[in-house]
C-alpha cells in the first residue's frame, strides 16, 4: 500500500499541464457566434430572405423574367420578350439596409428598407432562428385610361422573415406576409391580402445551391384567376457575383405583382425563365495595413 | 492512511497551483492577413481568439474562431466562410506548439523567439516553425509575428471559375497580449 503511494508521489510532479491541456483551457465553451449565410442573396427567388446586404456595401442587382416557356417555337419560347427590374440595395450598418429598383413591368418604382431583428446563433443559449422585418413601398407609373391618381397606384408590403439555418447546406424560411394595394386590379378582391411565404435553400456544392420558393395566398380574399406564385433557381456563384437562373410562373418582380397578381399556371406551362444577377461593391475605407 | 490523503491533497493543489502561476493567458488579441490580388485586395480583422502560454516549460497554444475574420466587403466574409475556410465544417483554426529557445521568460525583456508545432488550418495539420518576438514585461507578456500561409498546404482549393485572380499564399499577422491567468 505504501510503496504505492510513493510510487504515486514520484509521478506526481510530472502531471504538469500538457499541450492537450492547454487547448482544453484556451476553448471557451460559451462562445456565441453569429451563423451566416443563411441564403447567399437578399431574395431567396422573387421574395426577399432575412438577408441584408452588409455596412457600406452595395449590391447592384439586375434581374430579367422572359415571356412563358409555352409560347412555342415562334417566340422562341418565351425568349423574345422580357422585363426587368434594375435594384440597388445598400447596408446602413450590418443590420439595416435601404433598396430601391425600377421595373419595366408596369413601369413600377420600388423602395423598400429590411432589418435584422434577431440574427440566428450557434453556441450556448443560442437563438434558434433569425428574423428580419420587411417593408416596402411600390408604384406603378404606367400611363392607363383613366388615368389614376398616385395614391391609386401605390401598394404597400410589411412581412416577418424567419429563417433558420438547419445544417451547412439545408436553410428554410416561413414568410408571414400582408399586402396592402389602395386599389386593387380587380375591385372585388380585397385590398389587404394576407399571405405567407414559404422557401429554402439546398446547397449543392461550395458555390452552387438549389432554392424554391412558394407564396400562398390565404383562401377568399383575390379572384381565383390568380394562382400561387411559386419558383425555382439555380444559383451560381463566382467571386462578386451571385447568378440566380430560375423558372417562376409570375412576371412581375415586386411583392404586389408576384403575390397578388400572378396569373400564370406552372400546369398549363405559364413558366417564365428568368435571372438575377447580383453584384457587390464595397465603400468601406480602405484602411491599408500593407505589411 | 488518513495523512497520506491530506499530504497527497496538498501536493496535487501545490503543484496545480504552481503550474497556474506560470499560465499566462491572451487579454487581447488580434490576427489580420493580407493578400494583393488584382481587383481588390483581400484583408481581414479578426480579433476573438484565444491564447495560452506556459512559462515554465515554453509550451503555448492559440485558437482562432475562423468566423470570426471581419472583411470590409461582406460578400468576400461570406466566400470566405462557405468557399474556402468551410468554417461550418473546421471552425477553428489552431497552433500548438513550444517555443524553442531555451528561455528564462521570467525576466523582463525583448527576444526573439521561434516556436515548433502544428499549425491546424482547414482541418489540415502542418509541422511549422513560427518566429516573432516576444516582449516580457511585469506580469505581462506580447507577442507578435508573422508567417505565411500557403492555401495549398491545407487544401483550401481555388475555384477555376472566379473573376478575382486569389494569391496562393497569404500573409497573417499576429498581436498577442497576455496576462496571468486566472480562472
């Protein structure tokens, strides 16, 4: 018994702290970070993600919707014709961030400001999800007869974007959403339509991911002409440029008109092929730390 | 029987405690790294690691939150993430190792040291020898230096498809400042 307990102090000033040790002291098990990239645009197809674009930085996002896929052959399905909208989104700080674009579809001006309520977490006591709130303003300038009054034109959109990054490559976002037009197209639909928004994101590779995208219109409220708007993209990445190549079934790229106002049907081939293209800038100062 | 147990208690409490004395730990931090590229050079800030050095046998370990690197242009942060450091998957970049030059860091001064041991980045392990210099002062200890990464010792792969040309190599630089740790 004794000889072993000597045997026990011999070793005992050898229990010094080893490198494995060391690490153990230096991890710090109540890191919390931010996780990121819970999609790789501001839009997750036509609606926007809890994404914002970063402090002084500026996305320049041009985005193209051809005509439907079963014009057929003479229209080189679809090809032939096209809108687009130009945006511009700018990061305030890297929570808030302001955007404006104009459509070629109904000539429509829109500006729009999202922030970051609640950003997701990993770590201990960690936020499961984040939130982003959206805002927006849209008007159409289009000339019609009769002429309408501005106030007639405009439409408004607030929506709770929730998100939450499953794993590295699977993310998902519910859309709680509600649309106010001070004049609707048809005048028996409601003027407040209440909707919700459902998409995600499956990362194929580093670069390459698949996104969908479904807005549901809740029953009873717009005419049933109107069909569910729902999308599909491959993105792209390379460098500064996220390409998005999608098939939707709606023109129109503000919430208004992809919510609202879609009338083409994915059944009957009413599929329109489309791209955004988006391309970052920074404006931050440079700050040179040349070695 | 009873004796041995206190006498063993104390040992164990004497020895920990003296081998704390000797543990300094990282207050402040700060890694950055550079790499001219032709567009856009890349530069970021990352300022939440963590460090511990053990004077009395020269060990020292550092751990660096990948994530945690701040760029100006946010895209570049995203790609650097999900592209090519994959912090999701290795989210810590590591170096353990030992400082060589048979040292008394208790006495105040300026030396230059290097220091022996793996660097883990991208969860690729590479035997690396580091120099800096290493600035000891009352219960104060700093560290600095410099080295070189190249992207291709630890498999970050550059992708054929990209507008901005990225150097093979990148340039890290470290500010460490310690004090006596403490749990």
């Amino acid at each position: 018994m004794r000889k072993s307990f000597l045997l026990f102090y011999l070793l005992l000033p050898f229990s010094a702290f080893a490198q494995e040790d060391l690490m153990k002291l230096v991890s710090d098990s109540n890191e919390v970070f931010v996780r990121t990239a819970t999609f790789k645009a501001t839009r997750i197809i036509n609606g926007h993600s809890v994404e914002t674009v970063g402090k002084n930085n500026m996305d320049f996002i041009i985005s193209h919707r051809f005509d439907r896929i079963n014009r057929g052959f003479e229209e080189f399905f679809g090809l032939d014709a096209a809108t687009n909208r130009l945006g511009l989104e700018y990061g305030i700080n890297d929570r808030f961030m302001i955007g404006l674009g104009r459509s070629s579809f109904q000539k429509t001006f829109d500006y729009f400001a999202k922030y970051k309520l609640l950003r997701q977490t990993s770590g201990s006591g960690s936020t499961p999800v984040s939130v982003t709130l959206f805002g927006g303003y849209a008007i159409c300038t289009q000339k019609t007869t009769p002429q309408l009054s501005g106030s007639d034109r405009s439409s408004y959109t607030a929506q709770f974007l929730i998100a939450r990054k499953f794993s590295e490559a699977l993310s998902l976002q519910l859309s709680p959403t509600l649309i106010h037009r001070n004049r609707a197209d048809i005048f028996t639909d409601n003027k407040t339509v209440i909707a919700t928004g459902i998409g995600g994101r499956m990362k194929l590779t580093k670069r390459t991911s698949l996104n969908g995208e479904y807005n549901y219109v809740l029953p009873n409220q717009i005419d049933d002409n109107y069909k569910n708007n729902l999308s599909f993209s491959f993105d792209l990445e390379t460098g500064g440029h996220v390409f998005q190549l999608l098939f939707t079934n709606s023109f129109g790229m503000t919430e208004r008109q992809f919510i609202t106002e879609t009338d083409g049907s994915w059944g009957s081939g009413d599929i329109h092929f489309g791209f955004n293209i988006s391309r970052t800038f920074s404006f931050e100062k440079k700050s040179r730390a040349k070695p | 029987m009873k004796h041995y147990l206190i006498l063993t208690a104390f040992i164990l409490i004497f020895n920990f405690a003296s081998a704390q004395n000797k543990l300094y730990s990282s207050n402040k931090t700060e890694f950055s790294f550079f790499s001219k590229a032709p567009l856009e050079d890349i530069e970021a800030k990352n300022t939440r690691a963590n460090s511990i050095i053990n004077l009395s046998n020269r060990e020292l370990v550092v751990r660096i939150p990948v994530s945690q690197f701040q760029f100006k242009n946010k895209l570049m942060q995203q790609h650097f993430n999900e592209n090519y450091m994959e912090s999701e998957k290795y989210p810590y970049a590591t170096f353990k190792g030992k400082i060589n030059e048979e040292l008394d860091l208790s006495k105040a001064g300026v030396y230059s040291v290097s220091a022996s041991g793996i660097l883990n980045i991208h969860g690729v392990d590479q035997d690396r020898k580091l120099s800096g210099k290493l600035t000891v002062g009352e219960k104060s200890l700093l560290l600095e230096t410099l080295f070189e990464v190249m992207l291709i010792d630890h498999k970050i792969e550059i992708p054929k498809l990209v507008f901005k040309k990225i150097a093979e190599k990148i340039e890290v630089k470290a500010n460490i400042s310690y004090s006596p740790y403490t749990k």
